[in-house]
C-alpha cells in the first residue's frame, strides 16, 4: 500500500495536517505533491508539482487530498482534515491527537477556472489528431479562417483545441471513433472531425450526439448526400429532432421553428454542413453544383412539437418507439406557406393542402418527388378535432394531389413541360406521389392557419430517401 | 486565448497524377460512351456513336444505373479496361 498526499502551502487546512503526514510518511510508504511551494511541507521530501500534472491526471479537486494506492491502482481518496477518514484510509491510528476532528480544505489549483482550460489542453491535448494550425500574431483568426474556405460565409466560432476538448464531452465516444465516410470525397470523419465543425457552427457540447447522429443519417447510400450535393437543385439536409433531448437541448418546435434565433435549431444544422464542406469537400461551385440553392443549406434543424401534436411523432414512422431520440434527415428545397383560413372541416383543409403539394418543383411533374408537410398547429386542430389519423391524411393528400393523365402530360394547358403520357392515359389518374412519399411533421407557432410544405429531390432508390436515425451518444 | 486552430478539414494531400496519354487516332480504338442515365443523353450518345464508327473506331455503351450517385466502381473499372478513351454524357 502506498499512501499519496496533495497539499499547497496556500491552504491553511494543509498547514494544519503536516503532522498527521509526517506520522503517515513514517508508518507507509508515502508520497507528497505540493501545488505552489516546493519545499513545504519541510522534511518531507515534497514532489513539485506546481505544474499541476500529477494532480490533474489525479482528477484532486481540493487539497489535502490523500489517496490510497495498491497495486498502482487508486482504492480509496479523503479530502479535507478528517481525523476518522484519514485513519480508516491509512490503516494508522492516532493521527495528530492536538488537530480538531476535522476542518474542510482549499479548492485544488488544477481546478482553479482561470487555468483549467489551459491545463486540459496541456494534458489532453494528445486526445486530438487534427493538424494544429498556428495563427501569425497579426493575423485576424476570424479572417484566417475565411481565408483558408473553412466557413460557409458566416463568421465561425475558432475551433481552438480548448473549444474542442470541451465539446467532446457532449459524448461518449471516442475522439477517434469513425463517424461516417463522408462524400463526395469519400473521407473517413471521426468524432473529433464533427466536434471541430460543431464548435465552429456554434454548437453546444450537449448538442453534439445529434450533430453525430445527423452526420450519420446523411453519409449513405440511402439519403445519398453525394447527389444532394451535386444536383442543381436547390435542396439540402433538412434535419428534424424528435424525442426528449428536443426539450433538453431547448429546441424550438414553435414560433419560428423554421427560422432563426434559436441556437440549437440554427448551429445543429450549420454543423452538419461544415462537415459535409471540410470534411467531405462538398462546397458550392465544386461538387455542390445547385442553380440556387436555399438559404436552408446554411443548415436547417427544427424540433417536432410533439406535445401539441394529433399524432404520432415522425421518427415512430420509421420504427422508433415514442420517447426515445432521433433525428430524421429529408433531402428538402426551402419551405413554403400553404395559408388557409378558412376551412374548418378537414376535407376542405386537405384540398387546400393538397393544392399547395401538387405544386411542388411544377404541377405537371408527377411521381417523381417526396415531400415534407409540416402542419402548424391551428391546421392540425381540424384534423385533430375530426378524427382524421395520419396514415388517413396521407392517403387523402395522395388521392386529392393526383390528376388527370390528360392535364399533366406535356403541351397540356399550353405548357411544354409534362409527363410524357400517351394519349389513352388522358382519364387515368396520376397521382403527385408515390406511397412513403410524403413525411408529416407537427411544428410551428400556436398562431396562424398556416402549415408549410418541403419539396423534397428525386424520390427513391434513384435519388434520395429520407433516413431516420436514434440518437445514442 | 490560444492562438492555435485545429484543422476541420480532411486534411487529404491531392495526388496530381498525370493524365493518361491521348490516343492520336480513331481507327481501330474502342471508345466508351457512358449514359449517365439522364432523359435524352441517348440522343446526343447515338450521335456521337455513329460519327466515331465512321471514323474506324469500335464503340461501346455504358449506363450509370442512376444519375444521382457516381458511376459504381465495376464499372469504372470494366471502362478502364476495355476501352482506349471514354466520352460522358451529361444530358437534360
């Protein structure tokens, strides 16, 4: 057994207790480390460590601390002065018979919060693999991030190795872990590489599970990012957060969900485009090759509200049980209002839902896109009130988006774009979309016969599918 | 604060390869013409295929299975091997 004291001169309890550490330096094998003065506590052979390394790898958070070592493993720790504690931990009796019984200590100097974050990244530092990039004493950070296209256009956070440390504690795994290999460029992207871009992207460290999960649900064959990327469309990963880390991380599933003033909703987003720039080098003009693109590819994150809401939360579509956390990606163009003010029966608020879907991308181009449908919740209301389930909405959205082949094909209302029908299919109904091509979420202000529509990107295996994944850490 | 950043980037070195050498004749070449898949690139491919068999030269067609995602590596590499040059045709 050995015994392992931490002690600084500063703190009186310290001053206190060296007879109890002489008595213990004589009756086991002992060890001391002093904080500040090297010499204290005299005769004792005290072991400088006012560089703070012993203790932090030691995790001391106030001094004295002594612990019990066996086997190079720690056993057991007291802090403070406590006569009692010191002797059960030791194995010695009658230690300092003059101490009062007991007297609290000093906080410890590597737990002092104006040098721990300089203390970590001395001693984690090694945690981190990603090359340092050493700014010149004149050079603006900001504007040397800009320089180096590290930013989608916006001011970022500087990821400094202290930023980053503190954001990998927002999960369990591992810094090196592989996350993804992300497109186009086809880069395995570790942990740490997503904690970089979500400290850049102004994340929480709590927000970071979602960030992993996000950048997870995009970098596959199924969503496939790389043709998101590269389409010129204007459309890009829209990711909705369902389950009780919405409400953790103060998600706004409410007024203005879909816009901004909200830090989780706008960075968990963002963080998930830097990775898919800097990481997998999908920047606009490159690969990204969108006519227009949206302002959503900034990044846009919203929360369902799944209080408020007449149904099922959309992650339960996909086979995650209610109540557990899961963020759900959608390949989606920037939303649009559907205003209805009037209708109070669902039948009429489903043709007007209905009107506005069938005009996604164009009215005449059937079958070929999903879309996103998130009904606000004076709309959802009328259903609610109704009885109307979502599958039932759904197949009603379906059936009443669908038209004539007559009226879709191409010329049809002096319009050259169009299905290419044959002139039998004029009766035939062709619906707007396939089944599963439409995702209903419930979010938005209390206020206002609003909901709002998504126009996703070529639907199915041939382009991109909507993907949902649980959060785990 | 620190004045040191960490790299978001992948930080991947880009391997400058030199480009395969340029085939200074069409006779008795095989060409690949690769569809990829958007409505009517046929139609600029099968003009292409004729004027290069005019020119002596043997074509083959190939098709992505969908525009929306790269070329699958089989058949990246079933091009390489058994054709001389190939032309891509974006389409639309």
């Amino acid at each position: 057994m050995k015994l392992v004291a931490f002690v600084k001169r500063d703190c009186p309890t310290c001053v206190l207790v060296v007879p109890a550490l002489a008595q213990l330096a004589k009756a086991a094998e002992f060890v001391v480390y002093t904080q500040d003065d090297p010499s204290f506590p005299a005769g004792l052979e005290p072991r400088d460590d006012s560089a703070l390394e012993h203790s932090w790898r030691a995790k001391i958070e106030a001094v004295p601390t002594l612990l019990r070592v066996e086997g190079g493993q720690e056993t057991g720790r007291v802090f403070g002065w406590h006569r009692g504690e010191w002797e059960a931990l030791s194995g010695v009796s009658g230690l300092a018979p003059g101490l009062p019984a007991e007297r609290p200590g000093c906080g410890s100097l590597s737990v002092d919060p104006d040098r721990e974050l300089e203390l970590r990244v001395r001693f984690e530092g090694e945690l981190l693999r990603a090359r340092r990039v050493e700014l010149a004493d004149a050079e603006d950070e900001h504007e040397a991030i800009f320089a180096r296209g590290w930013s989608d256009g916006l001011p970022v956070v500087p990821p400094t190795e202290a930023r980053v440390l503190a954001m990998l504690d927002g999960t369990k795994r591992a810094p090196d872990e592989i996350v993804a290999t992300v497109p186009p460029d086809l880069v395995p992207c570790s942990v740490e590489k997503v904690a970089i871009n979500a400290v850049m992207a102004g994340c929480k460290p709590e927000y970071l599970p979602v960030v992993l999960a996000a950048v997870e649900a995009v970098c596959n064959d199924t969503f496939n990012i790389h043709g998101v990327l590269a389409t010129t469309m204007g459309v890009g990963p829209i990711v909705v957060v369902n389950g009780p880390l919405r409400r953790a991380l103060g998600m706004n599933s409410g007024i203005n969900a879909l816009g901004q003033g909200n830090r989780a909703n706008s960075t968990i987003g963002r963080a998930l485009q830097l990775v898919v720039r800097n990481v997998g080098g999908g920047r606009p003009g490159e690969v990204d090759r969108a006519t227009y693109g949206n302002p959503g590819k900034l990044g846009l994150a919203f929360a369902e509200d799944e209080e408020h809401s007449p149904w099922a939360p959309l992650a339960t579509d996909f086979g995650v049980a209610r109540g557990r956390n899961a963020v759900t990606v959608f390949a989606g163009e920037g939303p649009r209002t559907v205003v209805d003010q009037l209708s109070r029966e669902p039948e009429s608020l489903a043709r007007s839902l209905a009107a506005g879907l069938r005009a996604v991308h164009h009215p005449k181009l059937m079958l070929a896109f999903d879309a996103m449908l998130v009904i606000g919740p004076e709309h959802a209301r009328v259903f609610r009130e109704a009885g109307w389930t979502k599958p039932q909405l759904v197949a009603r959205l379906i059936e009443l988006s669908s038209a004539p082949g007559g009226e879709v094909t191409r010329g049809a209302g002096g319009i050259a774009e169009g299905l290419p029908l044959p002139p039998a299919a004029k009766d035939a109904p062709i619906p707007k979309f396939r089944t599963g091509a439409l995702h209903v979420v419930h979010a938005g202000g209390g206020a206002g016969l609003f909901s709002v529509i998504i126009g996703g990107w070529v639907r199915g295996a041939e382009g991109s599918q909507i993907v949902c994944r649980e959060i785990t850490a | 604060m620190s004045r040191i950043l960490l790299d978001p980037t992948s930080e991947r070195r880009l391997a400058i390869r030199p480009r395969a050498a340029r085939i200074d004749s069409l006779e008795g070449r095989t060409i690949g013409l690769l569809d990829i898949s958007k409505p009517r690139g046929s139609v600029f491919l099968d003009r292409v295929e004729a004027r290069l068999s005019e020119r002596g030269a043997a074509v083959l067609r190939f098709a992505k299975p969908t525009f929306t995602k790269p070329a699958p590596v089989d058949l990246r590499h079933e091009i390489a091997t058994r054709c001389d040059a190939v032309i891509e045709a974006l389409a639309d």
